[in-house]
C-alpha cells in the first residue's frame, strides 16, 4: 500500500470511501482533482482547518492510483490505493449491490436478492479492503486518537480497529437508513452477525434519525445472540442514552456501546453566499428560457439512483397533467438527475429509464412553445442551485433515504419561497413533516394530487411554510454535526 503523505500520528482520523478531493487522468497526462459530492462528503468538509486531522479514503478510479503513485494530494488526506478488482468487489459488489439494496429496500423478487458463491467470493474482499482502511487507520493514529469511520462501505473497520488499537476511541456513523430486522436478515446469517459486531467494534454508532437507529437496535436484538450483551434505552422515545453492554468475553471486559441520532442539516450561510454568485446568475437565465415566461417550476435534484424514485416522480406529473389539463403549457418540470454507479448495470438500465419517460411525456403533452419536462443529466452544482432559486415546487420523493439534503436546501435558496412535496420515507421527514406535503413514494396518484395541491397552494402559506422549513433545515449546519459526534467521543 502506498501513501500520499507521511502523515504525523494524528489526533482526529476520518475515514470514508469517498474523500474530499478525487483525480482525473487527463490525455495529456495530467491530473485534474475534483471536489467530493454528497452529504457525507460535505458533512466532513465542515471539519475545517482549525481541528487537525487525517481523511483516510479510497482510490476511486485510474486518476486517484496514478495520484497515490505520484505522491499527489492534499494535505491531510491519505488515499489508499487498494488493488482494482478488490475494490471493486467490495465498493459495487457488497457496498452499493449488496448493503445499499439491504438499508434501502430495493430488491425486488424473484430474482434478489441471490447469495451464492460468487457473492461469498466479493464478501472477501470486502473484508479486505474494511481491514486496508483499519489498517491504515491503526498506523496512523496518535495514542487515544478520535476516530470517525463513515458508512456501509466500512462497516468491519471498528472490531477491526479496536483488536488493533484498544487504545482508541473509535465512532461510526451510518448516512443510509436502516432496514427493519425482518428484510435486514435476508442476509445470510454469518454475515448479518459479521456486520452488527463489526459497528459494535466502536464506542459510539451515529444514525441519521431516530427511526434509522431504533431498526439498527431491532436487528441487534434480533440477530445477535442473546448472551452477547444487552440493548439499554429506545431510540424512538426521548428517554436518553441508548447504548449495548457487551458481556465479559475471555479477556475482554464488559464495555459499552453507544447509539446515538446526529441530525444534518443544510450550511444555510454557505448556501446564500454561492447562490448569488454570477455563474448561478448566468444558468438562471438559461434555465428561465428552456421554461418559458409565466409558467411555474417543479424541480428535483438527484443522483440517477434506483432509491431516489425519480421515474415515479415524472409518472406523477404525467398523471397531472392527464388530470389536469389546465396545468399543461403553465408548469415545467426541472429535472436534474446526476449519472451514479455507472459501473452497474442496474443503475444504467434506470439512467435509460428516466431519460425514457421523460422524453415520453414531452412527446405526448409537449407543444412548440412548451417543453413539459427538462432533464438535466450533466452534474452541475451551479445549476443546480439556479434551479433551486427557481422552484416553486420541489419535489424530493424518494422510496428510502438516510436524510436528503435537497429538502433542507432547496427552501433556503428558492426566491419566491417553494412548496416542499417530500416523501415519508425520507429521514428530513422527521424534521420537516409537518411543514411539507408528504407523500407515500409509491402513490403516484396520491403524489400527482401531492404536486396539484403545491401548485395551487396561495403566496402567503407558501411563504409561510418556506421560513419554517428553512429555519429547520439548517439548524444542524454540517459543522454542528460533525463536532458533536467529535466531542461525544471525547475520553
Ligand atoms: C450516499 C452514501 C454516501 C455516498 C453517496 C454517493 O449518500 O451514504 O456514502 O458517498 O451516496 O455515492 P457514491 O457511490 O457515489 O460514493
């Protein structure tokens, strides 16, 4: 394994798949870094210069290995350059094919889920790759060192890391919800109880809502062995500390294990700031021709991911269309939906698909002054947020979803205040239910009367609820996020 950094023993160690800086190899040869997307990413960004630290993350592709093999990076960041196919085994095989499917429910019958050989051959490695991080994480960690170990990818790497350093104090933080214990224990049984002591391995397990974590403590109390320990406390109640007391095992001691929710929230500041800035100003303008004068925008931003419902969701503005003729030629839908996981073919197939009905309903209600549906699939953060400025309605639908910060930034950034249509089975649910129209994401019917109600809804209520929802969007900015789980673990 090779290192961008001789990094000193460090105090403060992340360590997550995707870090915050990734590289792609030019065709002249040279490297062009990019930043990392997503909540997890921007919740750790927020750590800032003023706590020094230590990002372990994985090589991503051909550009992050010649980056290792060149000693380019960043300060602060050691990527692991673990061979291809292991990788490869472990972050599309069980991380988004296997875990992801589990915590998300997306399987679907009579075909998965299908736990055979081959699956027992990429469980392996991912095994290995959990103990290349608990390795590295061992290596470079000062003595009593905080550690925050992010996600499904890495769930192994906390019992790894402590049978290599009890010494440390060792978090995990899970950004998927958790399934409820009956779909959880599709999993063959060795590798349900493999995952749950592997997280039990930390101090302290961090969840994204209280619902995430009391199926978390479901699954223990159903899959672990009873003589293995015992669950205090319900995530669900207001009740204080949840925690499982591991049992005396051998040489080991009883210890705890606590189990706590750490919200995230939008960077509302941030937000702000960069929404005003002239490259979003520009793409407003843009946007605001593809749309038309007059018309009313319904806007979602995605990943093209299978759980984030997006064919249901344009299936639901077809039927509101069909059923209200009076909305054609005066609403556009503006869809914006990232390429994800291109390397699996099932991801690829719901690329085609969205692109498919898409332009299916252009073709069906699309005039030569009115395009019902624009689809963006070129990722484009400025755009995005133009997008976001532009909303009347936003709509965020998903099946599951650990939270969804679309929700909490999209009521931030909209100019004239925007109408949240927001799916039950998304964790900012928990936050923003009451000031969003909630839908069940499998409806499309009850979502298309969803979206009709958002539309017709009055300025004043609109503003109204816009506030309230961006007041709580961003009371847990990621900063706050990230610094209560680093002072939970404090010794
Ligand atoms: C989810 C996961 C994150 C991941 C993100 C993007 O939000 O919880 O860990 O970074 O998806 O997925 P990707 O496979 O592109 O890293």
């Amino acid at each position: 394994m090779v290192t961008t950094h001789a990094a000193p023993r460090a105090q403060v160690l992340l360590a997550s798949n995707r870090g915050p800086v990734s590289y792609a190899l030019k065709d002249d040869g040279s490297l062009e870094p990019k930043r990392g997307g997503g909540g997890l990413v921007s919740g750790l960004s927020a750590i800032g210069s003023d706590v020094e630290s230590v990002w372990v993350c994985a090589a991503l592709g051909e550009g992050d290995r010649e980056a290792v093999r060149r000693g380019v990076g960043e300060h602060g960041v050691r990527m692991l350059d673990i061979d291809a196919e292991v990788f490869s085994d472990a972050y599309n095989g069980i991380a988004n094919s296997v875990l992801w499917f589990v915590q998300h429910m997306l399987y679907q019958t009579p075909l998965e889920p299908v736990f055979d050989a081959e699956f027992r051959r990429q469980w392996a490695s991912y095994e290995a790759y959990n103990r290349a991080f608990a390795q590295a994480l061992a290596a470079e960690a000062g003595d009593g060192a905080r550690v925050l170990v992010q996600d499904y990818h890495l769930a192994l790497v906390p019992g790894m890391l402590r049978e290599l350093r009890p010494d440390l104090r060792i978090g995990h933080f899970s950004h998927t919800p958790w399934a409820p214990v009956d779909y959880f224990r599709m999993l063959p049984d060795d590798i349900a109880r493999q995952l749950l002591r592997g997280m039990l391995g930390a101090d302290r397990l961090g969840f994204l809502t209280r619902r995430w974590a009391s199926a978390f403590m479901a699954s223990v109390a159903g899959v672990l062995p009873a003589g293995e320990g015992e669950l205090f406390g319900a995530a669900e109640g207001e009740s204080g500390r949840c925690f499982f007391r591991h049992a005396p095992a051998g040489s080991l001691p009883a210890r705890d294990t606590d189990i706590a929710v750490h919200s995230l929230g939008a960077d509302g500041d941030f937000l702000r700031r960069r929404s005003h800035e002239p490259d979003v100003e520009e793409r407003m303008a843009a946007l605001r021709e593809q749309i038309g004068a007059g018309r009313k925008t319904i806007v979602r931003v995605d990943r093209t991911e299978l759980s984030k419902n997006i064919v249901r969701g344009l299936l639901a503005y077809r039927h509101l269309l069909e059923e209200h003729p009076e909305w054609r030629e005066r609403v556009v839908h503006v869809a914006f939906a990232y390429p994800s996981r291109q390397d699996l073919a099932v991801y690829r197939e719901y690329t085609e698909e969205v692109a498919r009905v898409a332009a299916d309903i252009n073709s069906s209600y699309g005039t030569e002054s009115w395009t019902p549906v624009v689809l963006h699939v070129q990722d484009d953060f400025a755009r995005s947020l133009a997008a976001y400025r532009l909303a009347d309605v936003a709509l965020v639908n998903p099946v599951r979803d650990g939270m969804n910060l679309v929700a909490k930034e999209v009521p931030v950034v909209s100019d004239a205040g925007c109408v949240l249509v927001l799916s039950r089975e998304a964790g900012a649910y928990e936050e923003l239910g009451e000031d969003a129209l909630v839908v069940n994401p499998y409806d499309v019917t009850g979502t298309a009367s969803a979206l009709y109600a958002a539309l017709s809804m009055g300025e004043g209520e609109r503003g109204e609820r816009t506030k309230r929802l961006a007041a709580a969007g961003t009371a847990l900015p990621p900063r706050a996020w990230f610094l209560g789980q680093l002072e939970a673990l404090a010794p």
